[in-house]
C-alpha cells in the first residue's frame, strides 16, 4: 500500500504545476486544522501501547491520511457546478433526501468539535492567566466571549485573513513540536523496547489507536474550502494541484507530530506514560514535573492556544457550510426564497451565541460527543467517497486498488471508537 501512496505521488508530481504561495498557505491551514490540542495528549494515547504497535501505526497513518483526504477532495470537485461545496455536491449526485442526511451528518461531526474547542481555549487561557501570570481568576463570561467572539471575527473578516491569521500561528506550533522533540534526543531510553507484548496485546493496541490517530490527522472540515477555491482558479486542473497540497500536508503531518509523539514516548517507560494518563495530564505538563522546568509549562499552555485556534478556523468553515447546506436544502424542499446573506448572518451569530454559552458552561459532557461523531466522521471521510466511485459517474475514473485499502481502514476507525467506548 506504501508503494500505491508513492506512485500516486509520483503521478501528481509529474502532472501538475510549479508550488506557490497559494499552496503553502492551504498547507499550513490544513496542517493546523488537523493539530488540535489533542496533540499535547497524543503521545500518551499513541504510546501506552508500546512502541512496536507505534511503528506499524505510523506506516499505515500516511497512506490513510492522503488517500481519505484526497478522496473526500476529489468528491468535494466532482460537482457540475464549480461555485458547489460539499454539500451541494452530495445534493446533486445523491438526490435531496440522500444529500440531506449527508449534510446533516458532515454537520453533526464538525459542530460538536467546534463547541469543545470553545470550552478548551477557555480553559487553557484561564489557567494560563492564573498558574503562568499570577493573575486573579477572570470572569469566565467575559473571558470566554472575547475569546470566541475574537476567532470569529478573523472568519468573518474573509477567506485571506483567516489563511494569513493560520499561516502566522502554525509556525510557532511547528517549532515548539519540532523543538521540543530535539530537546528530548538525549533523554531517550530503551524502556519502550524491552516491554513485552503479545501478538493478541499488539493487535488489540493497533485497533484501538488507529481511530486516535485518524483523529488527530484529521482536517476534512477545511476540504471543501480548500477544494472550492482551487477550482476556481484552476478550473478542471484543480485536483492535480489539490493532491499535491494534499500530500503534502500528510508529509507534515506525519513528519512533525510523529517525531514528536515518538520523542516523547522514548523520553518516558511504559509505567510514566500510565501514570500521565491517569493524571489526564498533557505531555509538556507531565515534562514540567519531571524536571522541575517551568518553560515546559509555559509551552504546553502555549501550544495548546494556538493549536486550538488554527483547529477553530478550519472547523469554523466545516460548521459554516454544513450549516448552511441544512437551511439551504430545508428551503428549497419548501419552495421557499433562500436569502444567502441574511442567512449567513444568521450562522455568524448562531456559532458565536452557542460556541459562547457551552464555553461559559463549561460542559463535562464533550469527550463523549467527541467519541460518538467521531464514526459519522469517518464515514464521511473513508467510506463515502470510495461509495462515490461506484455511483457518481464523474467519480468513476477514480476507482482502484487503494479503494479497498481506504474502506478497511475506515472500517477499523469506526469499529475502533465504537469499541474504545465500550470497553
């Protein structure tokens, strides 16, 4: 499958054009969608279950993330209409009802992820201002709405400034990652080697970790986006030049958060890394104690802003046209006039008011909706656009081998965050 991945590499490369700055910006925007806060946990996540498993995880973690990606691209360019988004896409290859449900679960993946990246930003500049600046608590209503209302506000302000705005914080994400992960080289051990593991133990391991991985590396809610406005300026020669962003961001992707994730479980035994996930703890956090170095600290609060506010933007644009999409298709099965700025007005101040009031709230309830969209994610992700192959003509020369590699992996997820809640 690793040698699949390379030739449609090769065949992207060979056929597309120079890279511009266009692209690096869509390249560090997807990268900073699919870098959550999520990653300061991953290594903990990723690494209770020895390093073996973390190696067979990491062969298999590139090819699924460009290939799904990739798939749910080329259906996002595969409308008549080059203005469409995926879910006019959807509407029109699988008819109004089949669309709606389509839409409604794209939406039901993305939205509850947007509210919880509310409560974390809350939470981490809260906790930052208290333990780093020795600031008295602040009042969380009006902490929490600025916050919100300020990352809303770069979504509002067009597509340019929310490309610039991710452009200039994933940067420092890179380097904090790629920084700390040097930092780490000398305190590697063997621990994780000598841990024995059954064959049984490595299997139920990979199957389990493989969902964490897809969820980290996930940033479909910013392909449509990305694919709507490379059509429109490149027209039909859009998915050349998409593929090629595509991979790589997955490079990045896998490059800089698995050094990282590797880094820190070769810093830690077996043992350290149970008591980290027990503690609930982020890995920079679980550094901190260890050494007693206060910049540990400093940077998980920091990484955890930033990425939280890069995931937000491209999560923002998902949410938007989901949303969208529901009212649209809800109005035209009406026969009703469809209004498209007052409802996207409407939108703006849905997202802000509910993003706002669950961050206020503080909802404990969010690692459960996480775990419950997650399979309607990867649905929409694996299975979908591989089914879009066989059913939409404009789809059909897209079928291959690799299809089948894409469903079984999207079937592992699913039967994976299905089976992580039960047992």
């Amino acid at each position: 499958m690793s040698q699949t991945f390379t030739q449609s590499i090769a065949v992207n490369d060979a056929s597309t054009g120079g890279w511009e700055k266009r692209d690096t910006e869509w390249m560090l925007t997807l990268f900073g969608t699919a870098i959550g806060a999520g990653v300061l946990f991953l290594p903990i996540n990723a690494g209770l279950g020895g390093i073996w498993p973390l190696i067979l995880m990491t062969v298999l973690i590139g090819p699924m993330t460009f290939l799904a990606h990739r798939g749910l691209n080329r259906l996002c360019l595969s409308s008549k209409n080059p203005q469409a988004d995926i879910t006019e896409t959807v509407t029109e290859h699988f008819g109004q009802r089949a669309g709606s449900l389509i839409t409604l679960g794209y939406f039901a993946s993305i939205y509850p992820i947007l509210l919880i990246y509310g409560i974390g930003i809350t939470n981490t500049v809260s906790s930052l201002m208290i333990n780093q600046l020795g600031m008295e608590e602040p009042n969380r209503a009006i902490l929490s709405f600025v916050l919100v209302a300020a990352m809303v506000s770069v979504m509002v302000a067009g597509q340019k400034t929310v490309l610039k705005v991710t452009n200039a914080i994933v940067y420092p994400l890179i380097a904090v990652l790629f920084g700390t992960s040097l930092y780490l080289i000398p305190l590697w051990n063997t621990a994780q080697f000598e841990a024995s593991v059954s064959a049984g133990d490595f299997l139920k391991t990979v199957f389990l970790t493989i969902p964490v991985l897809v969820f980290a590396f996930n940033h479909s809610p910013a392909v449509s986006s990305f694919a709507s406005t490379y059509r429109k300026e490149l027209g039909n020669n859009a998915e050349h030049q998409t593929s090629k962003t595509l991979k790589r961001t997955t490079m990045m992707l896998v490059g800089f958060t698995m050094f990282f994730v590797y880094s820190c479980v070769l810093t830690l035994s077996p043992a350290e890394l149970l008591q980290a996930k027990a503690a609930n703890l982020p890995i920079l956090s679980i550094f901190a104690e260890r050494t007693d170095n206060q910049i540990f600290a400093w940077l998980a609060q920091v990484v955890a802003i930033v990425a939280i506010s890069s995931s937000f933007f491209g999560h923002y644009m998902g949410t938007r046209e989901g949303l969208q999409g529901m009212i649209v298709n809800r109005a035209k099965a009406q026969g009703k006039q469809v209004n498209m700025k007052a409802i996207d007005k409407g939108i703006i101040v849905f997202i802000t008011l509910s993003v706002w009031a669950v961050a206020y709230a503080n909802v404990s309830v969010m690692g459960m909706i996480e775990s419950l969209v997650a399979p309607i994610l990867a649905m929409i992700l694996f299975i979908l656009p591989v089914y879009a192959t066989h059913k939409v003509p404009a789809m059909a020369k897209y079928r291959s081998k690799a299809n089948i590699f894409t469903v079984v992996m999207g079937l592992i997820a699913i039967t994976g965050f299905i089976t992580s809640q039960l047992i």
